[in-house]
C-alpha cells in the first residue's frame, strides 16, 4: 500500500510553487496525496514567516498535529520561512517534530522521507517546475530572495541573498508548460525587476519568455520593485501583448518620510510617476498594490498622504495590512510603535475607502469586451463559469465551456467584485 502525505501551505505564492514541486517528487517516491490530513503517515507544513498571524495559526496546526501523533505514527516536518527563522530551536518548544527542515531545503525532503536524513544546502535550488499536471495556470519562479532589505520586511532574512535562475532553465520550463497545455503563467521571485543572469536583466527575459508561444496567452510576475521598475521593462511589457496589462506594484505607504523611514528607496511622487508612464506606454494599464498602516512614528497626517496617494493611483485591488513587527528587522526596534487602536482603525478606514473606490472605477467599465480565461463552473449553477480577464476582473457567463478555456466577453453589470457577462 502507498504511504500518504498531507501538505499544507502557508504564505506567498513562492511557497505555493515550492509545494507544488514538493508535490510531484513525493509522488516520484511513492507517496500518495492523502484525502485527510488524519489518514496521512507523513505531514509537511510549508510555513511563512513574514507575519506574526500566520506563525499564530502554524502553532495552532503544530498543536493539532501533536494530538494526533499520540493516536498514530506519522512523521511531522516543518519547512519554510518559519523553520528558517526558529532552526532547530523550535524543537525546545515542539519536540514532537521529527524534522526542521529550512528554506534552501525543501527540495531534500523527499530523500528524508526514503533516507531519514538530508544534507543541508548552502544555497538555494530551483525545481525543474511547478507545475501540477492538469493545471492550466501555473507558476514559474525566476528567483529567490531579496538584497533591499526594507527596515519592516523579514524576507531577506528567511529567503537570503538574491538568486536569480538561470535563463536557459527559465525558458525550458516556460515551453514545457506551453506544451502540456498552460494558457497562463506567473513568473515568481521576491523582486522580480532585479533578475540578473549573466548580463540578462528582467525585461530581456521577460521579452525571451514571451517567444515562440501557442498555448500560453496571458504571462504575470509577482511582485516588482517601484524602484527597479525601468523604462526598458515597461518597453518589453508594450512590445508583447501576451503580458498582462495588470501590474501589482507595491506601495506600502504614501509618505514620503514614511517610505524612508522603510528603506523603499523612491518618493509617492516617482511611485505615481511609474504609474504614468506605464499608463502612456499602455493606456488600458490597470494596478493593484500592497499597502502597509501603522509603521512606526506613522502620524494622522502620514496616514492621510497614504489615503491621497491611493485615490490618485486608482487602484482595482490592494492587499492592506497594518504594520506588525518581526524579529530581525530594523523597524522591530524602532520608537514611535503605533497603538493597535489606532492601527486597527486607520487599517479598517482604509480598506472601507479602497472597496468603495475599486467599486466605482470597476463600474465604469461596464460595457467593455475582453477575452478571459475560464477557472471554474459556478457551484451554484452548472450551466454558468466564472472566468478571469487579463485585468484579474472575475466575471460569471452562461456557457458550456471548462476551466482553461479561452472566450470572449463583454462585461455588463457588476455585483460585488464579480462582474455579470455575456459570452459573445
């Protein structure tokens, strides 16, 4: 009988990846995806670090996991950004997991399920993909860590240094996906826009990995620095219509003395300036951003610049969050520590502003006709699929099509944040 996993993901897309190559190699090895994490003999939490939160609900599974070693035999690993932080360390508090296995490591857990050891890496390896068979979306990591070292963020810490994947691996994995049948694909590192491989920059890669396609029809990449966002990057994305007019590009805050304070290394006005010039060079150009409430020594009138900055960006979505301090960082130690009322009421201020924003520019585009990507049928009705444009707007259409097929549709009304479509 097959012996069964359970893995479970916490976190950034990246880790998502990770866990989807993890995935393939324990079924490379004979193991099976259990249908319970009760019946799995082998459980793989892929942890995240870069919020209190979510190391919060990991002890939580840690604690259930440890129950449910005492009714039956399973091996527990904890692997991630999380396992990086703590080490071996986190063994004094939870003895009862069997192995911490770090970042640049996951890829040896396989052979520590066969084996019961694994050699720790000095560096990070890339898998040859992350694709999950059947998948018509799928991800594509061109890098790993992050030299910026911002004063709030623990990643330089937990993912290390900058390495960029080499070109060659990139473009072989991005045709193998064209050729299983991928229609969308998202390129994946910490800083994408800083990718340097032998004198290979971003925006010639991305330009590389836009050749020679015929099933791939939409390429994101997650997540660019304002900073490291050039004109010769916003000239590849105009060239190659198979990149997606969408563009996430974190903002974090809009304070000046603020972004400073954070070691963003650009000003709100050079933000709202990228956003012109990739609106000049590509008029249907929409964006979505990361915004952070509560940094240290953030005033009522810090915050205000934030809220001005977002009307003028007219974001369609934003992941907003308010600042919350991780060990290692240099803004853990900073005075000026904003109370959790006011962080709590500036953060819910602001997200009740960006619905109703994003509600009205969505409204406005009513009427208008794209092609999109269909990702499910609708579980409250059949004969009807909710599908993604290229702008991530979610849209439900009366068809008889599946999840990644291609059509054409126009967008009539708008109900929440998905839209109401008719197939043309």
């Amino acid at each position: 009988m097959r012996k069964l996993y359970w893995l479970e993901t916490y976190g950034c897309q990246m880790n998502f990846a990770e866990s989807n190559s993890l995935e393939a190699m324990l079924e490379g090895i004979g193991y099976a995806k259990a249908q319970r994490a009760e019946d799995a003999d082998a459980v793989i939490l892929n942890t995240c670090s870069v919020r209190k939160s979510a190391e919060d609900r990991i002890w939580g599974r840690l604690g259930y996991f440890h129950h449910l070693k005492t009714q039956r035999p399973l091996k527990l690993i904890l692997t991630g950004c999380m396992a990086q932080r703590t080490g071996d360390s986190i063994l004094k508090q939870a003895p009862y997991i069997d192995a911490v296995v770090l970042s640049n490591d996951k890829l040896s857990i396989a052979g520590l399920l066969q084996d019961g050891d694994y050699d720790r890496r000095d560096c990070y390896g890339f898998a040859a993909s992350s694709y999950k068979k059947g998948d018509f979306s799928s991800y594509v990591a061109i890098m790993n860590g992050c030299n910026n070292f911002c004063s709030y963020c623990i990643v330089p810490y937990v993912r290390g240094r900058e390495v960029s994947r080499s070109v060659e691996d990139i473009l072989a994995e991005v045709h193998y996906l064209d050729a299983q049948g991928v229609r969308e694909i998202t390129l994946l590192g910490q800083n994408v826009n800083s990718y340097d491989c032998d004198g290979i920059g971003f925006a010639e890669l991305l330009g590389k990995c836009c050749q020679n396609l015929s099933s791939i029809r939409i390429i994101r990449f997650e997540s660019p620095h304002p900073k490291d966002f050039s004109n010769a990057l916003i000239e590849t994305l105009k060239d190659n219509p198979v990149c997606a007019r969408h563009f996430h590009i974190p903002l974090q805050s809009g304070s000046d003395r603020i972004l400073q304070a954070m070691n963003r290394h650009y000003t709100s006005q050079a933000y709202l300036d990228l956003l012109d010039r990739i609106k000049a060079a590509m008029p249907d150009a929409t964006f979505s951003s990361d915004v952070m409430v509560g940094f240290p020594t953030e005033t009522e009138e810090d915050y205000q610049k934030t809220l001005d900055v977002m009307e003028k960006a007219g974001f369609l979505e934003a992941f907003m969050y308010y600042y919350n301090p991780r060990e290692l960082t240099k803004a853990a130690s900073l005075e000026g520590q904003v109370s959790q009322p006011d962080k709590d009421r500036r953060l819910s201020n602001l997200i009740d502003l960006q619905l109703k924003r994003a509600f009205r520019l969505k409204s406005q585009r009513t009427g208008l006709v794209w092609p999109v990507l269909v990702t499910q049928v609708s579980r409250d009705d059949s004969t009807e699929v909710l599908a993604r444009n290229e702008h991530n707007e979610m849209v439900a259409f009366k068809a008889s099509l599946k999840p990644g097929d291609m059509a054409m549709v126009r967008y009539d009304s708008l109900k929440g944040n998905t839209f109401k479509g008719t197939l043309l």
